[in-house]
C-alpha cells in the first residue's frame, strides 16, 4: 500500500505472532500534532487519508484540515475518502448490478474489454427486501412466502446469480437469510479491516458505505459507515473516492442506567427527537460518557441504526470492551478479537473511561429520564409518551392538519383537556360492522389492523426480543388471545433470532398470538406489509376509518406501510404485541386494561411486563454456536436458489420480453467527451411540492396500481395485476421505475386543489394526468422541466430511483428551501442541477402556482460549487420575478460528476480513456 507518508506513520504491530503494518495516528501526530482529541470517527476518516496520500486525489493539506478541525470544530476542506467495502441489499443493489451490467455494454461498444468493469471494493449485497406477508399467523407462513418470493423474483435472481459470476468482489446472500444490516453486524463486520499488500499485511478500520440509509446500524460496533445512493455506492467500488466535506461532529454524552420496564427502543426514540431537535443534518454524531460502560452493541446498533431518522450521516461508537464481548459473542474468532484490541489502543481509536474528545457541539442524556415510547403517525422523529398515546390520537381524530399530532407538548397545551375530555368530544359514529372467519365484529377508528416485529432496527436486539416473548407468555397465562382483526407478523433480521426465540420457547408463545415467523427480511418496515384480509380492507374503505398499524420498524411515513393505514406507529417489539393484544391505539395501556381473562377480570400491561431480571435471564439463552451455525454457510441459500441457471458470458444478454431487469438508457449515444453546459429556458412546473417530501413520496416504492401509468405498462406487457408485485421488486426495469416517479399515494401536488397522489396539471391544457403522461407530453413539446419543494427535500432512505426517475422524466433541476445528504447528491450523480432558494424566498412567496413558466440561467458555462444561478419566473399575467439562488453542488468532484451528466458517466469515460 504504497504512499507518499508525508507525516512517517507507517509502523508495524505485532498481534499473537503476527506482524502487521498499518498507518500510525499518534506516530502522524508527532508533526502534525496532537491528534489524541480529534472525534473518534474522524480519527478513522484521519487514517484513511493517511493511508491513501498519493498526492493526488489526497494530498498534505487534506490530511493538515483533519488536525486543523479542532481549532473551530468545523471545516470548509473537501476530503476524498476511501471505504474499504460496499453493503448493498437487493432493492438498491439490482438497478446497481443493472447499471454495471451496462456499463460493461458500453465498454464493450467502445471497443474495450468489458471485464474492466468491476468492482475493485468488497462488496456484498444481501437478498431482504422482496419477501412480502401474504400468509401469516400460521405455521407455515414462512414456507408459503418464501415459495412466492422465489415464484415472483426468479428474473431478477437469475440476474443476480449472473452478477455473482461475472464480476469480481462481488458476494450475494441468498433469499430468506437476513437483513442486511443485521448480517452487517452479526457477521460481515470486522471493526479490523486486513489486505495483503507486496507480501505485507495492512490493517485499518473497517468502514463501509451502504446502498441503504440504515448502512449506519454498524456503528454501533465501532465501524464507520453511512447510506449513499446507489450511483455513488457503485462509484465508490469502481474506485471513485467519496467527496466529502469534513462534517462537524455533534457529541452526545450518555450517562445514568434505564429503568426498570424500559427498553432500548423507548431510548432510541428519545436520542431520535432529542437529535432531530438539535438538528444534526449533514453532521456525524458520536456517542460518548461513561453510560457506554453498561450498554452493549445490541443496544447501540438500535441507536446507530436510526441515524437517518435523526438527520445524521453517521450514529458511531467507539470501540471498548463491549465491542469485544460482541464479537466474541456471535463467533468472530480470537486472532480477529487481539487485532481490533491491540489495533484500536495503538490508534487512540479505543474508548477510555472520562476521555471527551473535542466537538463542535454536545447535548446530553441521563437515560434514567427515558420513558415508555412510541413514534408516529407519520415520522419517526415524533415520539409520543405511551402515556399521552390515547390522547394523541385522539386529538389526530380532531384536526385536519396531523402534521404535529404526534408531540407531546402540543397535547399538553390544547387547553388542558384530559384524554377522557378529548375522546368524549369525538364521536365514533364511523364505526364498521365486519364479517371476518364466520365473526362478526366491530372496526373502530383507531384499531390496530397491522401488528409487526420486524426492521433490522430491533431485531438484531436480543433483549427486545426476548421481551416481546415473556410478554406473549405472560398473556398466554393470563388468558388473552390477539384481536382477530389484527394482522400479525415477526420477521427477524436473522437465523440466529429463531434459534434464540426457541431456545428459551418463546416461539411457541408467540405462535399462539399469531406472531408466527413470516419471513427473513424487512417485510413491513419498507412497505412489504401485504394485502389486510379482504373484509379489513373493505371495512376501512367503506367507513374512510383512520386505523393504525404498530410496528417495530425505524419508519412510518404516509403511505409506505400499507396504502389504507393512515397513521403507523414505532414501537418496542413487546409493545407490538400489546397493542396486538388491546386492538387499538387508543387503549391506554398505562392506565386501562389490556384485555380481560376468561373470568372477566381486567388484565393490565403491568401484569404481563417482565422485569428487567427476566429479560436478563432469558437473552442468557443466546450462545455463540447459534452464530456459528447460521452463517456457516451464508452464501449457499436453499435449492431453489441453487437450481437457478446462471449464463456464463462477460456481457449481460438483455432480455427485451422481461418486465423485472431492462438495458438502461442512460449511457445511449454517449460520447468520449461531455456535451457543453446549457441554460434553462422555459421550463414548466412538473410539480410543486410542500415540506418534509421523502423519497418514498418520489421514488417507485410498495404496491402498483392497476391504473397507474406502470400498471397500465406491466398489463400491456402481459402481467396480470396480481402478478405486479411491488415497485421494488422492479426497480431494475426503468419503463415501471419512470412510470412511477412522483405517483406514491399521499403525495400532495399544490397545482391541484385538494387531491392525493401523483397527478399534475398540464399547461397550458389545464388537463389534470398523471405525472408520467404530462412529463412525456412536454417531452413531445421539447418542454424542460424543473420542480419546485420546501424545506428537507428528498428526506428519508437512500433510494437512488428518487433520482434516476426525476432525470427520465426530464426534469432539469429542483429548486427547494433545503435538502437532505443522499437525496442531493443522488441528483447531482444523474445530472439533475440541486437549487437552493434564499433565505426568505419560496415558493410562496413567489406565489407559484405552477402556471408559469421558468428559465434558468448562469449554467452554460464552467460548474463550480455553491455558484449562484439567476431564476426567472414568468406569470401568466405577463409579470416576472427574478431570484438569485444557490447550486447545490457542494464540491468539485460534484461539479465534474454534473457536468458529465452524472457520475457514472464520468467514470466510464475515465475507464474508456485508461483501457
């Protein structure tokens, strides 16, 4: 790993015998200074620079501004920085393979060998996104489903399985196996990275980007990594460095013990409002404080894991004693355990008692404050007190607009009504009367038609877990049985769960509710939740019912967990089952029944909560042979999978009849040089859009609809609606992905008065369509496009589509109040300009209302970052307004990646010229 070492910090480390060479930070620090106070995760993005200095991509003064941070905690310099691998799951990693899988056809029509292109990082992607819950609460649930899966996917396996055979670095776990994550963390990571190297053997930490936002979930084992988008994950293992700037670090200090009846994920939803109140977008934070003593990585990988939901790149952990017993526990073997720790107290990368490194800011936790929790109804930020749960949705029930339903300081000032005053002030006149297997019964707003235990946020717990077994038991024994409208469902992150649940018989217990295994996947938690039985859905919609859904995911946004739930909850897994057991949101659980027993006596959550004792007892069950066992053999999946035929060939054969994997266009007619910048001229509004729009509200996610413009294209194609499957499933056919850009069901389009979903107005027609058909009428008129946001634009999971489908639908650029990271850089790696307005300009103020026309100019010439870029709007009534507004392209790695019309083409060209 040859390098300029401009600081001489190249040493060596013996470990059990074994020698081993690695970049030296306090060795570095001898000329560069003091680096024993830098933030633990920027002393790894530190060594990282020292170990990739080729004076070039990383030079002396990029590894300079990581010392001279600390002087202001904070940073202006631009960074280029190396993970070592790449973790993808298959959502995300399909259309990655598929963009590979092209760019090995234009290579090939370049003349060049196509077998250049190919990953130079690790990279494993992990088959968890597809299983959907059609068959639950019986005990063949998980066959049946993964039969489906295997039946509905085969395409795009077999696309997969070519994929693992073609190109180099690239591992695939099979179906029915895990969650990406939580394989991440039980298996995959190192928190010690090794390679050889001209006979020498390096070491350096182990740090990943991930083609999912939740990617962070391994820092609580030490290990630095975040979600990127698809585009730049496939840069990064093409050997692209990512651009960054040096982010400010936000330290947040733990201290004090839970209490009794308090679990890791009523503390994970505390540090989650308590962040997205101080506002850490775009920053790392980094947890710290002799609180850490106690916790183990089960509990930090739950924090680490929501860092998307707290706006944060990156939740990290140091590395301690803790981290060790982890490893240890789920079966790292002992040479790896002497590494991480003789390594990381080497570095100063190992967490000593009292150390507080320097940071830009801090808040602090006594976790004897956290209480009993839930979040919802529609962001994960927004945690309600189990407590204030009745009356929040109560109140819900009364506004038009729930945006804040869920604080809790809001419901204590609405006039100091009690939960009792504000339910008696609401009438439940829309009840419905429901015929479900020969029983009839009552649906009333607020009922709990979805129960879940899934997510790789809580599943890779084991005290959660555990949890949510001795609270069946204890329910079990009082008597209680789940309401039958609840739709129950556990699907753990991996193998080893199941083996833990049925060790200490808890299976069983859970069986008995209905919380039979359904799957190894995210299931509900991305949306793959499954048809509600028929009478369910039917009553919903005859009585326009707001009903519920609790789950033990990390996200809850409109229309993501199942179409006909308007408000989804966060919960603990032993919280779902309760509210399985209760049947709707608004049963007290603090102070009302849960139920009653057979004798007719009142059962309360007190009665089936187990003590802290209990829960202790029980994760004493999880051994390390459980680990052993279930990943043994990770990468050989079932029969099925291994009966798939695999073409042996350099270039993938497109199939032009499949519906599941299409040649993109994205690399068609691309020359060796870039086309020249152009302004904007004359653009319309595609759509104009309101706060907080997520990618789920953008990109193609959960089911299809039968008149949709992609149902309509799929039943062209031959496929029968109930053969659809779900837009995710299909990401890797850009005619469905396009088709469904901008149409989730609860997106709000402000050119249209008061209707869901994705439609638009065409100007100057006036004809209400969906968003599809106007962007290909415009595009017939040679009409550019642009659309306009408010604040948080593109907030939420790292999905590359979000992009992708903007720029096939010809939209040139965006112009919003702010952005969130990913979503950013994702349009920026398509070509798609990010515009900022000023402070105090929006599209209100504009008065927008989607009938005028915009032109754009000042990007004709050399793209640098942040450079203004003059909008002109021009009213209907002959009016015009001019704003000066900010590029959102932060770097000049950035500016190159947009003026070659995104990333990968900027890469392929590299590669073009190199071969």
């Amino acid at each position: 790993m040859s390098n300029k070492d401009s600081f001489h910090s190249l040493k060596t480390l013996d470990v059990q015998g074994k020698t081993y060479h690695y970049y030296s930070l306090p060795e570095a620090g001898q000329t560069l200074g003091d680096l024993s106070r830098l933030p633990f995760s920027l002393k790894v993005l530190t060594e990282n620079l020292l170990r990739h200095e080729d004076g070039d991509t990383v030079d002396e003064t990029q590894i300079r501004a990581m010392h001279d941070w600390m002087k202001e905690q904070k940073s202006s310099a631009e960074i280029q920085y190396r993970p070592a691998r790449v973790l993808m799951q298959d959502f995300t990693g399909v259309p990655g393979v598929v963009d590979l899988a092209a760019m090995r056809n234009a290579m090939s029509a370049a003349g060049k060998d196509p077998a250049r292109i190919n990953p130079l990082s690790a990279v494993d992607l992990v088959i968890d996104h597809s299983v959907m819950v059609d068959h639950f609460g019986d005990p063949s649930a998980f066959k049946d489903n993964v039969a489906i899966e295997m039946e509905r996917n085969r395409e795009r396996y077999e696309f997969l399985r070519w994929g693992q055979n073609a190109f180099n670095n690239f591992r695939v776990v099979p179906p029915g196996t895990g969650i990406c994550h939580q394989v991440n963390l039980e298996y995959l990571g190192k928190t010690v990275w090794t390679k050889e190297e001209e006979g020498k053997t390096f070491a350096f930490p182990d740090t990943l980007v991930g083609t999912d936002s939740h990617t962070t979930m391994i820092n609580g084992l030490g290990i630095l990594g975040w979600g990127v988008g698809g585009i730049e994950a496939e840069a990064a293992m093409l050997g692209q460095p990512v651009s960054m700037l040096i982010p400010e670090v936000v330290g947040f200090k733990i201290t004090g013990k839970l209490r009794e009846g308090i679990t890791a994920t009523d503390l994970v939803l505390t540090v989650t409002q308590m962040l997205r109140e101080k506002g850490v977008v775009g920053k790392f934070v980094e947890f710290y404080g002799d609180g850490l003593k106690d916790m183990p990585v089960a509990d930090r990988a739950t924090i680490a894991n929501m860092a998307p939901e707290y706006g944060a790149t990156s939740g990290f952990f140091p590395v301690d004693e803790q981290t060790i017993d982890y490893m240890r526990l789920t079966g790292r073997d002992e040479e790896q355990l002497a590494l991480v720790e003789a390594y990381a107290k080497a570095q100063g990368l190992w967490r000593e008692p009292g150390h507080e490194p320097i940071y830009s800011d801090t808040l602090e936790l006594d976790m004897g404050d956290v209480e009993a929790s839930l979040a919802g109804p529609k962001r994960p930020q927004d945690r309600v007190a189990l407590s204030n749960m009745k009356a929040s949705f109560e109140l819900l029930m009364q506004t038009s607009d729930n945006s804040s339903a869920g604080d809790d300081e809001r419901l204590q000032s609405e006039g100091g009504q009690t939960a009792v005053e504000v339910e008696q002030s609401y009438e439940h006149a829309d009840s419905q009367e429901v015929h479900l297997n020969g029983e009839t019964m009552r649906l009333d707003p607020g009922a709990v038609v979805i129960a879940a235990i899934t997510s790789c946020t809580n599943t890779s717990n084991p005290s959660v877990m555990m949890a949510a077994g001795l609270v069946a038991r204890k329910a079990l024994e009082k008597g209680l049985v789940t309401k039958p409208w609840v739709k129950t469902s556990l699907a753990p992150g991996s193998k080893v769960v199941t083996d833990y649940l049925k060790a200490g018989g808890f299976q069983d217990d859970l069986d008995k509710l209905g919380f039979n295994l359904v799957g190894y996947g995210c299931t509900t938690c991305i949306g793959n939740s499954g048809p509600l039985p028929e009478p369910i859905e039917q009553g919903i919609q005859d009585g326009d019912l707001t009903v519920a859904s609790v789950l033990s995911g990390n996200r809850n946004f409109e229309g993501r967990v199942h179409p006909l739930v308007k408000t989804n909850w966060l919960a603990s897994p032993p919280l779902v089952v309760a509210y399985a057991l209760a049947g709707n949101v608004r049963v007290d659980l603090t102070r009302e029944p849960i139920g009653q027993d057979p004798q007719g006596n009142p059962v309360y959550m007190s009665d089936i909560w187990p003590s802290q004792q209990e829960i202790a007892d029980a994760v004493e069950k999880v051994k390390t042979d459980m680990f052993r066992k279930e990943y043994s053999a990770v990468f050989d999946g079932d029969e099925t999978w291994q009966s798939i035929a695999v073409p042996q060939s350099k270039v993938y054969e497109w199939n032009d009849q499949s519906t599941y994997i299409q040649h993109p266009p994205f690399f068609e007619g691309m020359g060796v040089e870039p086309e020249p910048m152009q302004d904007v001229k004359g653009a319309r509004i595609l759509a104009l859009l309101g706060d907080s729009v997520t990618t789920d509200h953008i990109s193609p996610a959960g089911a299809i609809k039968a008149d949709s413009p992609a149902g309509r294209y799929l039943q062209d194609h031959g496929v029968e609606p109930k053969h659809f499957n779900s837009y995710g499933s299909r990401r890797g056919n850009h005619e469905v992905m396009m088709r469904g850009t901008f149409a989730n069901v609860r997106i709000r389009n402000e050119m249209l008065d008061g209707v869901e979903g994705g439609y638009t107005r065409h100007v100057p027609s006036g004809e209400q369509m969906a968003i599809y058909d106007a962007a290909m009428a415009y595009r017939n008129e040679d009409t550019p496009l642009v659309v306009i946001a408010g604040k948080e634009y593109g907030t939420g999971s790292s999905r590359d589509w979000a992009a992708k489908g903007t720029r096939l639908l010809g939209v040139k650029a965006v112009v919003a109040e702010s952005y969130e990271r990913i979503h950013r850089s994702n349009l920026i790696g398509m070509g798609v300009m990010p515009l900022q307005f000023p402070e105090g300009v929006d599209r209100k103020t504009l008065g927008l209302t989607g009938e005028e026309t915009i032109s754009l100019t000042g990007m004709d010439g050399d793209i640098t970052p942040g450079q203004s870029v003059t909008m002109v709007v021009d009213y209907p009534d002959g009016k015009q307004e001019t704003v000066t507004l900010k590029s959102r392209i932060d770097t000049p790695n950035e500016a190159k990646y947009y003026a070659n019309g995104g990333i990968l083409h900027y890469v392929l060209r590299e590669m073009i010229k190199e071969a």
